[in-house]
C-alpha cells in the first residue's frame, strides 16, 4: 500500500462521521403524495419532496425542520411550474417519474438512510447522492449539505464568476458577494454568486442549480476525488436537476435553466457597441472633448461613462454643480454626435438630512436596519450613508421611481457598482483591510424585508445587487417604456441576467488577469448570464502598450466591451499609446463594428433559446476530450472560433481546433480540421479567428457608431465545405416591436456549391448587398446568380475570398462551378 493510499484511508475514516452537531436526514418514515409532490417524512424529523418542473427537469426540496418554507424564490422568473407526478412502489426503492412522459426517473432508497439517482429519459445516470453521506443538517447553525457521487473523469462548468479554469473538476468554490479589490488567479467568492454548474461524463451533459442565497461552498471532488458536495450556511436544500432531455446537450441543459431562472432580454443595438469609461471623466467639457477626439481619430464609440466624479459630494441623482454645471448641454452635445451617456449610481445615499433623495426614502422607510431596529449607516464614498433595502418591494418601487431623475436628463443607462454590497472597513477596526474582513459589508444581523419573509442580511446577502439592479431596470422600463433599458452591475446571484449586463469588478493590468477573464466570462455565460465583460486593458495599474493592445483585441468581440480604468493611473483611451498601437486598437474595435450584425443577433438567440453569445470550446464540442479544458479559446456563437494572444511578447499561437467541423481562418483562408492543432500567425496586429465551414455570418463596412448602421449594406460572408443552415436576424436596434413581428429573418442555406437565401421582404432593415466566400483555393470557372452568370465577382487570392455584388434582394440561389 502506498502511503498516498494509506493517506487516503486514514482522509476517509476521518472525513466519514459527520461533526457533533451534523445529523444526516435518516431513513424514510412514511410517503405522502400531494398533489404533484412525494414527500418523505424521515427519522430525523426532516422532510424532502420530490417534484418534475418538466419531465425533464426534477426538483428536490429538504426542510431540516420538516416544514417547507413558503415557496418563494428570487432566482427564478416565475414559481416553478409542476408536471403530474407518478409513483412507483417497488420493495425498498420508491420510483418517481413525470406521469405519461418519456421524460427523468428517480429512485428513492429509504433505508437506511435516504439515498436518491436521478436518471435521464434512457435511463444513463445524471447524478446520484452518496449513500456513505445522505443529505445533512446542522440544527444549530442552520447548515445544510448534499453529496454526491462522482466518476474519476467527470468534468464541471459553471458557477458564474470565478478567477479559475473553465473546467470545475477538483475545485473549491465559495459564493459570497464580495468587493474584490486586487483579486487574482485562483479567487473565489468574487462579485456574483450563481450556484448553478453543469456536469459533464463522457459527453454527456446534465445541470444542478442550489436556489439557497446564503453563504455557499461547493467542493467538487477537491477533498476527495469521488464525491463532490454543496454546503450552505442556512436555509433548505432547494435542488434542480437538469437531466438534459435524450440529447443531454449543454445547449439543452442551458435551455432548460435559463427557461426556469430567465433570459437577458435583447439589449439595445448601441450596447453592443464600443462604451470607453474611466474613473475620473470630468468636467463636462471633457466628456464633450472626448467624443469628439473619437471621431476625430476616427476609432468608433457608442457609449461614455460618468463614474462618481459626475455627483454632487457623491450622492446620488445630482449632478456637481462646478463639474457639471449643465449637464443638459453636455448629454445634448454627445447625442448630437452619436454617443450615448451612462452613469454610476451606486446603493448608498448620504445620509444627509435636506438632502431630498435621502429624506424621501426615510419618509418611505426603504432603509435596511441593523439588528436593533436603527437605521443602518455605514460610510462609503459620499460618508455616512444609508441603504435602500432592494428586498423590499416598497423599497425597490421607491428606487425605480428614482430613475425619472436620470430619465428627465436624458441619461442611456444606469451602472450599479457597490453592490455586494460593499462599504469601507472603519478606521480602527479589527481585522486586515481587505475584501475578506466581515466589515466590507453590512453586519449579518441587519434585517431585511425578503419580499414578505423578513430575515437577515446573512441570508439576503447574494441578492442584494440583483435586486437593485432589478430595481433599476423595473425603473427604467416603467419611465421609459419604449427604450430598452442598459443596466449594468457588478454583484449579482442567479436570475441576474434578466435586469441586467455584468462586468468582472476590478481587475488589475496583467497579463494573468488578461487570461483569467476569458474563463471568467465563458463561466458567467454558461451560467445564464451572456451579457459580460471585462475592463479593457485592467482596472487597476497601468498596461504596457502591448498589454493593452492584446487585451482590446482579445475582447474585442466579448459581449459587452468596454474601456475603463481607476482615477490613478495613467490616460488609457485607444490612442494614447503611440500612433502604431492606435492604428492596431483602432483596427481591434473597427472588427467589433464589422460583425455587428453577428453580434446582435447572437443576442436574440440568446433571448429566444438562452444559448450566450460568448462560449467556451466545451459548449458546443462536449465530446471532444481536447477541447473540454481549453481556457484561452472561445467561440462566438456557432459559427466563429476566437484564438487571442494572452503571452507577452508572442507573435504566433497554438490553436486547438474543436472535433466536429472544419475551421477557416478569417484572414488568408487556410483551412484547419477539426480536433488538430496548429500553429498560427498572430502579429500584434491581427486576432486569430475562424469561421466554421458550413457557417455564415452576416458583416457590414465600419461605422462610426450604431447609428449608422441602417444604412450600410451587409455582407454575408459564407465558408464552404458543408452544408449547414444559418440565420440573420434583424430589426429596429431599440424599443419593443420586434416581439410583436417587427423582425425579420434571413435564412442561408449552403450545399457544396453555394448558398440559398431566403430573405423576407425588407421593411427598413440593412439589406443583404453581397456575399463572400472565404476559403476558395482558386477562383471559380464561374458565378452565377439565380443561373444567370454574372462578372462583378473579384477574387483575392491572398484572402482566399471571392465577393460577389447582389444586384437587389430578389435573390435565391449563388452558385460556384469550380
Ligand atoms: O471603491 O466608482 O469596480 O469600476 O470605477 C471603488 C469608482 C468604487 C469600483 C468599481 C470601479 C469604479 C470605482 N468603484
């Protein structure tokens, strides 16, 4: 034996017992049926019940005490629904399944203590809970736990926003809302909290979402590589499993949560735009200055930010009466060109009496209270401050009413910062002066409303930013009804994604922290949140020239892109590195601009099926063992792979191509097969990318900003070598009729040969004005459109690219003879 094993032993008979206080659930006492639940009452005096969401999708609920809770969630975006139950008796083993569906089972073992398997509709196993550890509970502190049993090669993704590589496999994560000032590689416990992972055996998917909203840690096979366990501090086990249908996918999977937890709505077409932010944009005159060196320099920009410098003595709603002397000039100039306006608001508000927000929410008793029933003050940026209790709907109302301020002015979009929340450690207290000290947030005994189920913050502290991003959003959309609301935030908890984008917090420039936000927003999008970015170039520090420009390309088509960076540190906007690297930075957003059309409709999909813009190699390749741990790759929707360099210094990359398809680089049109690697150029200037063979993607010239996109004709650039189906989405960019048929979609069909189009009659949308084929060996013998044979089709032999002018949009079928 070795020692490792005998190490290992000694490890299980030690992990074995539970803890003094731990009880597990204990053996089934009796089933109750009601209605569309089986409910077990156990020796311990706990209860589970086990229900079907859909045949598909297995709820399990325990109830330490034996009472359920009332049902009530704020991750999900309406009660979960419950299909009709059917109950199978068989000797010791209790059979659950959604009745008259091919759909899950499950089967309960009652003795001798609860054990349960999940199976998938052709009965392979999703999860099984370890019958050595039954479900637990501490009585005293309110702890719960569940175990389950893990394969030595099951791979996990998930869990939103961690400093950690894409595949969860063997670690440790803690969800507790955090202001992570200088997180690095390795870090847990950042800004949002999203208990939700998928899991992966041998290709084939399944999920877990743990709806608890206290302070959470999972271990995922870390301490003990054959069982991976949730633990939260308080409340019930609420579990959703996610078996993944027959295709066990996880596009099903994702599917099937995001129908449950909600789905980003289509944001407006500017969001998508480039936004340039900094920490110390003041005064006026600068912001107006700014736009105008944008055009000026000719680098396109959508979106400026105000950070707190725009406010009067920090609160929140004014404007400083010497910075900001007219803001309505101001917003009025930037619109004029184009730009857009966003502004920070962050929870607390300065406790100042005359102040007319601050004496208007006491008057409507918003304010969270500390255990003692006072006002709860902490200092922040404007001093003392007090804090909206966003888990009180009168509370939330009262904020969103805020809003007509913002409104009025003509601001874009509101950012929610601070929101974890976090507050400043007091001078002299105990404790080091870092994210981790319990005085950053509000102490655990405040109180709060909890939409008619008052508790305290250590319950209600994942949720404080979710829910007053929500507040802002519900604001926004009730004073401006016609206008998608921008709301931006940077703590959340599940279900964040319907209010909401998210930024990763404060980064720092590094190169490591250049790598870790890929796996970061890759994990926050397969975790039901698309809508992600990082701060371009590193909030905190100071990037070299190359740094920066790496970084900007390497984020260059991440969701949501924006430039920002702290009051200290040196200028950081696209150009201040030198005419060369303004050249390659300006090239970097101008291919943001040039897939646009790609980009907004990734969004739609994202709405429509819940599948994100951004995605790890695994989303899509689940069963190609290469491409499951890749971390400095992701893919852009199904049609594009992203390679960016993330190394000082490299001037070439390996590239892992995913199993399944072929892949064509974007720029000379080289063909790479899928599942080998290669080496490929990466001069400072360009971003590895390629387009799936079968795949198209809409494209447009660049412009300056979104607002003048209408009238550029799209390019639909089209790799051959399979046949696939690909889709064009498009309509107004902002307001709500394209959810009453104000769309259109445009379908391509390809085939060794060419493409089919079918284009819907065009009622004000981009028109589709030529077609690109990229990866011609050579030019082809001829061209023809709807069989008529055309001349305008220049061949670049270099680009391997052959562009074809459409005469209207009267076309069906372009054909190549080779
Ligand atoms: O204590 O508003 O993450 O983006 O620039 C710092 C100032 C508060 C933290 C945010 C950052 C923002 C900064 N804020």
């Amino acid at each position: 034996m070795s020692l490792r094993m005998i190490a290992g032993l000694l490890f299980g008979l030690l992990a074995a017992p539970l803890p003094a206080a731990w009880q597990n659930v204990g053996a089934v006492r009796e089933l109750h049926r009601d209605g569309d639940a089986a409910t077990l009452i156990l020796h311990s005096g706990a209860a589970m019940s086990f229900a079907f969401v859909s045949p598909d999708v297995v709820r399990v609920r325990l109830a330490p005490d034996g009472r359920f809770g009332r049902d009530f969630s704020y991750a999900l975006s309406a009660p979960a629904p419950r299909t009709a139950l059917q109950v199978d008796e068989r000797g010791d083993a209790v059979e659950l399944r959604s009745a008259g569906a091919q759909g899950a089972r499950v089967v309960v073992r009652r003795q001798p203590a609860l054990s349960f398997e999940v199976l998938d509709a052709n009965g392979r196993p999703v999860l099984a809970s370890d019958p050595q550890r039954p479900p637990a509970f501490d009585r005293d502190t309110g702890a719960v736990e569940f175990t389950g049993l893990r394969d030595a090669f099951d791979l996990y993704y998930g869990f939103g926003e961690q400093a950690l590589p894409t595949a969860r496999d063997h670690q440790t994560i803690t969800l507790w809302n955090t202001d992570a000032y200088g997180y690095g590689r390795g870090a847990t416990a950042l800004y949002q909290s999203i208990p939700f992972f998928h899991g992966s055996r041998g290709g084939l998917s399944w999920g877990a979402f743990f709806d608890n909203t206290w302070r959470s840690h999972f271990d995922m096979g870390a301490s003990d590589p054959e069982r991976w366990r949730w633990q939260a501090n308080g409340g019930e086990l609420d579990l959703y499993v996610f078996t993944g249908g027959a295709g066990r996918s996880p596009r099903r999977v994702l599917g099937d949560y995001t129908a449950l937890t909600g789905r980003t709505p289509l944001p407006p077409l500017w969001a998508l735009g480039y936004q340039q932010s900094r920490w110390s944009y003041k005064p006026q005159a600068r912001v107006v200055e700014l736009a105008r060196e944008f055009r000026e320099r000719k680098i396109p920009l959508d979106v400026l930010y105000l950070d707190i410098d725009y406010m009067d003595g920090y609160r929140v709603f004014t404007w400083s009466p010497t910075d900001f002397p007219e803001p309505g000039t101001m917003i009025a100039d930037l619109h004029g060109a184009g730009v857009r306006l966003v502004e920070i608001v962050d929870p607390g508000i300065k406790a100042d009496p005359g102040y007319a927000v601050y004496d208007s929410g006491r008057q409507a008793g918003v304010y969270v209270r500390d255990a003692q029933g006072a006002e709860l003050r902490a200092q922040v940026w404007p001093g003392e401050t007090a804090f909206p209790d966003f888990t009180d709907p009168q509370a939330r109302a009262w904020w969103g009413g805020q809003m007509a301020k913002p409104v009025r002015d003509d601001i874009d979009g509101i950012w929610n910062d601070m929101n974890e929340p976090g507050v400043f450690v007091p001078d002299g207290a105990p404790g080091p002066r870092t994210p981790q000290n319990p005085r950053k947030t509000f102490p655990l005994d405040a109180r709060h409303a909890g939409d008619g189920i008052p508790g305290d913050h250590a319950r209600y502290h994942n949720v404080y930013g979710m829910q007053m991003a929500r507040a802002t959003f519900e604001g926004l959309r009730r004073q401006r009804p016609d206008r998608r609301p921008l709301v931006l935030t940077r703590a959340g908890y599940a279900g964040v994604q319907r209010y909401s984008a998210v930024w990763t917090g404060d980064n720092s420039t590094s190169w490591e922290h250049l790598q870790i936000s890929i796996p970061m927003l890759t994990g926050l999008s397969i975790s039901g949140v698309p809508f992600v970015g990082a701060d371009v170039g590193g909030f905190s520090g100071s990037p070299s020239a190359e740094l920066f420009t790496r970084w900007l390309q390497a984020a260059a088509l991440t969701p949501f892109l924006r430039g920002h960076s702290a009051w200290n540190t040196p200028p950081r906007e696209p150009w201040v590195f030198g005419a060369e690297h303004e050249r390659i930075n300006r090239a970097a957003i101008e291919l943001r601009y040039r897939l646009l059309p790609y980009l907004y409709a990734l969004f739609h999909e994202a709405e429509a099926s819940g599948a994100p813009p951004m995605r790890p190699l695994w989303f899509d390749y689940p069963r190609d063992d290469k491409a499951a741990t890749v971390d400095d790759e992701f893919l852009v929707g199904d049609a594009l792979l992203v390679a960016p360099v993330v190394t000082e210094g490299a001037v070439k990359r390996d590239v892992q191509f995913p199993a399944g398809a072929d892949w064509i680089d974007w720029y000379d049109g080289t063909r790479h097969a899928g599942g080998t690697q290669a080496s490929v150029a990466a001069p400072l200037d360009r971003l590895p990318l390629f387009l799936r063979a079968g795949a198209s993607v809409p494209t447009q010239p660049v412009v300056q900003h979104t607002g003048e996109m209408a009238n550029v004709p799209l390019t639909v650039v089209v790799a051959l070598g399979a046949a696939g189906r690909s889709t064009i989405y498009q309509d107004a960019g902002d307001g709500y009729a394209y959810r009453d048929g104000g769309s259109r979609t445009v379908t391509v069909e390809q085939n060794a040969s060419g493409v089919t189009f079918s284009i819907p009659p065009n009622h004000g949308w981009q028109k589709i004005g030529f077609v690109e084929f990229l990866g011609l060996d050579a030019a082809p013998k001829s061209v023809r459109i709807d069989g008529k044979r055309v001349h305008d089709a220049p061949f670049d032999a270099a680009a391997r690219r052959l562009r074809v002018t459409l005469p209207d949009e009267h076309v069906g079928t372009v054909t190549l003879t080779r």
